[in-house]
C-alpha cells in the first residue's frame, strides 16, 4: 500500500475552521485522500463536537470520526495573536473551509477580501444551513433546521400524523461531499487561470436538490398534485416501499420493470397485462390492494432472508430491514470495509462508518488518527511558520495555544 503522502491530494494543504458535521465531513473526506488538514480549534474546550458521544477518558467518538487524519491547532480565537496566527497560515494553504453563520468570519477579521489580501488566489469554501446570502442567511441553523425549510421534512411520516426526522445527518453529509467536490472543482480551476474563489454551497440547497419528483410534479401540474409524505412507501410508483413480512419488514421495489418480475416471483402471471395493475399509476390508486396481496405471499416464508432468497430468484430489487446491529454485522458491509475498525489513540478499539470511496490503486483505509485538542501546535507552527520553541511556550504561558490529552 503507498503512503498517505503519496495519495490523490498529497500535494494540496487545507486551513479547516469548521466544527461538528458538514465542514468536518468535507475535510475528512479530503484528508483520507491525501490532503494535509490543518484543523483549527477554539480553546479551551476546542471544537463543538467533542464534548458529544464520550464514552472512554473523555474522548468523542463524535469528533473521532469526522476527524481522521486532521492536525489540530488549538488556539485562542478571542486573542488578537491567536487570529494572528491563523492569519500567518493563510498564505502557505490552497483553501480554507469554514461552516459559521454568514458575518462570523468576518468579525474575525478572516473574511474572504482579507484571505485575499494574505492570499490573492487563496479558495475559501463556505458551509451554512442556508447560504450566504437570501432572506434566511443570517439565521442560525442545523441539518433538521434547513431540511425543513426545503420541504423534505413534509415528505417524511405517515400520512395524516406529524413528519418525522431521520436519525442521520443526511444533510450535513452531503452537504460536506459537494462542499469538497466544489472545492476540487475550484483548485483544477484555479491551476488552469490562476484565480481562487469563493464557495458557497447550503444545507438547504441540497436537501432541495434532493427532491427526485416532487418539484417538478408540483410544478408540472400547476399545482394540482401536491405531493406528501407517503408513509413507507414510495409515493410515484407502485408496489414501492416497505412491506410487512410475518413480523418482520422487507423493501420491495416491484414497480415499473419491475412489475412482471414480481408477478412470476409470486405466480401471478396474469397480472402482468391486467389492465387495472399493468402500469404504475393505475396500481397506486390501488395501492392498498396490491400491499394486501404482496403482504400475504410474503407472509408464506419463514423469515424475510428467506423471501428475499426468493424475489432475487426473479431478479425483484428488494432488501431485509437490517437493524443498526445487523446491518453492522452484514458480510457485504464488513467484506467491502464500509464498517471500519479503527484503534484509536486515546479510545481504543472501536467500528465507525468508512469514507465511501473505493480506489484501484491508493489505499481505501489509510493508517490516519484524530487528533487530540492542539496535538500538533508545535509542528504546524514551527515547521510552517518557523516559530521558535520559546516563541511557542511563550504562547502557551499565555493562555493563546492550548494542548490536551483528549
């Protein structure tokens, strides 16, 4: 396996300022691809995300997980020499990342004309729940907050009670993967004229990017389809959703193509050419009827593994509803290493979601850490910024850089 510093993004240096998801998931992803990520903390408790999930000596498996491969800076933002000395880096990093609420950065005297100022073509890529500029910028926000506002909270429940969340932070994820393709995008740019720029990529706009059909139903109908939520199932197509399997529970998508598949998985033929079952639009007025008659063949097997084994006999896309617990067991999941078994430093042994990337020649689980709080003060500061051992412990003693075990 090539080293690290041999990886995609060996040659490109990243200031990160971000804190607990969407500009951490972004800077992950570059570090796990070579970037050297410095990863600036406030003391003296450092970045947000690493007083949740503690289970072992303080440590978060929060913070450890979006984090790999990061060096931390731990430094006072509230001191003048400690905003200087995120200044002083500037000029020797490619891009700087940062999820603030709009103005924050610029309060700090790091605002975009500043960078510039230290760095003509430096890329600073801005992460917000609702983008830098538009009646809601100034807003304070979270994933859930902005999924709300793009209208994808409406589609989540059962029709007829209140929407729901997931339990996941579907927004702030993808936010921070098209945050690091724009900031790519911006450096292939940048080597081709030689200009930096600015990025601004909301947790808002995704979410609505995310919309397949509703938009656009709504839209191309005038208004006279309102799309919402469906429950467990797929709301455009039919069969499409989740499905009871004696007292467990399937995902079937027997819809379109699909159809005929399902019909000989479950001898039925002649429901193929029905005329009131043969197309999509016709069973979803009739979706209660083809949930009972799905329901009842798959209420036939003995477990739900045992009705997939027989809808993939006829080629029927479908899948168990796996349990945290099962789906981090799975032989799919563990062979591919997309559950990751890392050792943490300070934590020890411990499984964690791998970066979904999958390379043919670089390393897919490169042997990266997180950092403790201000770990690598001393080398990014001296190495990069040939400060001196007295300078350092001079800022030390005076409360501006910041160390912990943790």
């Amino acid at each position: 396996m090539p080293p690290l510093d041999d990886h995609a993004l060996s040659d490109v240096r990243i200031l990160d300022l971000s804190r607990v998801v969407a500009g951490p998931y972004c800077t992950r992803m570059l570090a796990e691809m070579g970037a050297e990520v410095i990863k600036i903390e406030p003391a003296p408790a450092g970045e947000l995300s690493r007083g949740a999930a503690s289970f072992k000596g303080g440590r978060s498996l929060y913070f450890v997980q979006q984090n790999r491969g990061k060096q931390s800076v731990c430094v006072n933002l509230k001191d003048p020499r400690g905003i200087a000395l995120v200044a002083e880096l500037v000029p020797h990093v490619d891009a700087v990342v940062e999820n603030f609420r709009p103005g924050v950065l610029d309060g700090m005297g790091l605002g975009y004309e500043r960078l510039r100022e230290l760095k003509e073509d430096i890329i600073l890529c801005s992460i917000s729940s609702f983008g830098q500029t538009g009646p809601l910028a100034s807003k304070p926000g979270y994933d859930f907050i902005a999924q709300a506002y793009s209208g994808m909270t409406s589609m989540i429940g059962d029709p007829g009670e209140p929407p729901a969340l997931p339990s996941a932070a579907i927004g702030d994820a993808s936010t921070g993967a098209h945050a690091a393709v724009a900031l790519l995008a911006a450096l292939h740019r940048r080597n081709r004229t030689g200009k930096g720029e600015r990025i601004d990529v909301s947790i808002l706009d995704v979410y609505y990017a995310y919309h397949d059909a509703n938009v656009h139903v709504y839209s191309g109908t005038n208004g006279e389809v309102v799309p919402t939520r469906a429950g467990r199932y797929y709301g455009f197509a039919c069969p499409a959703g989740v499905y009871r399997c004696g007292d467990q529970y399937i995902v079937v998508m027997g819809m379109l193509h699909h159809w005929p598949d399902l019909c000989r998985a479950m001898g039925r033929e002649d429901l193929i050419d029905d005329p009131e079952l043969g197309n999509d639009r016709s069973r979803v007025k009739r979706r209660d009827d083809v949930t009972e008659m799905l329901e009842d063949w798959l209420g036939q097997f003995p477990d739900v593994h045992a009705a997939v084994a027989e809808l993939e006999r006829f080629d029927v896309p479908c899948a168990p509803v796996l349990s945290i617990a099962e789906a981090t067991q799975h032989p799919h999941l563990r062979e591919r290493g997309t559950v990751q078994a890392i050792d943490d430093p300070v934590h020890g042994p411990v499984e964690i979601p791998a970066m979904p990337i999958r390379w043919g020649e670089l390393p897919n689980q490169p042997p990266i850490d997180s950092p403790t709080l201000g770990q690598h003060n001393r080398k990014v500061l001296a190495d990069i910024l040939g400060r001196s051992e007295a300078d350092l412990e001079a800022l030390r003693d005076a409360g501006v850089l910041l160390e912990k075990e943790v």
